[in-house]
C-alpha cells in the first residue's frame, strides 16, 4: 500500500479508532461534526479573551483583565471534556492548529489595538453566538438519545450565559473608549 493511499490508511486509522457506542452511526456522525466545532470555538474564543487579556489598557484595566481570565479559564475547561466525548462516540477530534482554523466559527481578532469596551463588546457577541451553536448541538444530542453530551452542554449553555451577562454590564455607562 502506497504512502500517499489517504483512503486506504484512512480507513484503516478510523476502524482503529472505532470506539463503540450504541447509539446511531449517522447520529454520532452529526453529533460529532458538531462538538468538534464547538471545541474549534472554545479553542478561538479561549485565545481570544486571553489576547485581550493580555491587552487590555485604560483605568478598569484590574476588573478586565481579571475578568477576562476568569473567562479563558472557563472557556479552557470545555475543551478535553468536548473532545473527549467526540472520543466516546467512536469519531475523531482535533488534531492540529490548522483543523481549529478549518472549523471555528468564532472569529480572531488580530488588531494592534482595541479600545476596551471593543474587547468586550467582541466577546459578548462571540458568547452569544457560541451559545447559539451550543443549543444547535444539544436539540442534536436530544433528537439521538446523547444525554451524556447534551448534560454537559446544558452546564456550558449556562456558563456561557453568564459570560455574555457580566460582559454586557461591564461594557454599559462608561463612555464610547471605556475610559
Ligand atoms: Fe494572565
């Protein structure tokens, strides 16, 4: 067998990889395609409240910044969890930087500078719309008998919740800069 035979060592790499479950192929199929986004997401947005971790300026700079790591250690947390259960379900997970950058939906945000209530305006957004991809991946897990998965992800629809809720209020009154 050739090297470069993908569908061969493919084939033979996912049998070996086949873990068994007794739920449904094409449901852990789309299952899986599912929570390896929303892991791809966790990995962008974690690099992303930390870049603004990181970068954060101006005189709330102690509340942000501690916010924000507080925010990254939580996002952190979901990421073996998720692939471990795409694991459980006999499908692959990520493997590379790369295949993050394939599958985020989440966006990077690689400015030189961003005013701070930019930072948090961009990150509320962004845990709205992982909440929203969150709930996408439960009614999955729910219409496939997944309870395992969709009980993890009712924790994080609810963690995720409460980063959009302290983002959106400690991004109102202060003036257009966050100064
Ligand atoms: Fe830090």
């Amino acid at each position: 067998m050739s090297k470069t035979d993908k569908s061969s060592n493919g084939g033979q790499g996912r049998s070996a990889l086949a873990t068994p479950t007794d739920l449904s192929e094409n449901g852990v199929k789309a299952i899986a395609a599912a929570l390896n986004g929303l892991a791809a997401d966790a990995f962008a947005l974690y690099l992303k409240t930390k870049n603004f971790h990181w970068h954060m300026s101006g005189p709330h700079f102690r509340d942000y910044h501690l916010l924000l790591d507080e925010h990254g250690d939580q996002i952190y947390a979901m990421i073996d969890p998720l692939a471990e259960r795409v694991r459980k379900l006999g499908q692959t997970t990520l493997r590379s930087i790369g295949h993050i950058a394939k599958l985020q939906s989440i966006k990077d945000n690689d400015e030189a500078f961003v005013a701070p209530l930019d930072m948090l305006r961009d990150l509320e957004q962004d845990n709205r719309a992982f909440s929203a991809s969150q709930r996408k991946a439960h009614e999955l897990c729910d219409d496939n008998g997944d309870v395992a998965s969709a009980s993890l992800l009712e924790v994080w629809i609810d963690e995720t919740e409460r980063r959009t809720w302290f983002l959106f209020e400690a991004s109102r009154g202060a003036d257009p800069t966050g100064h």
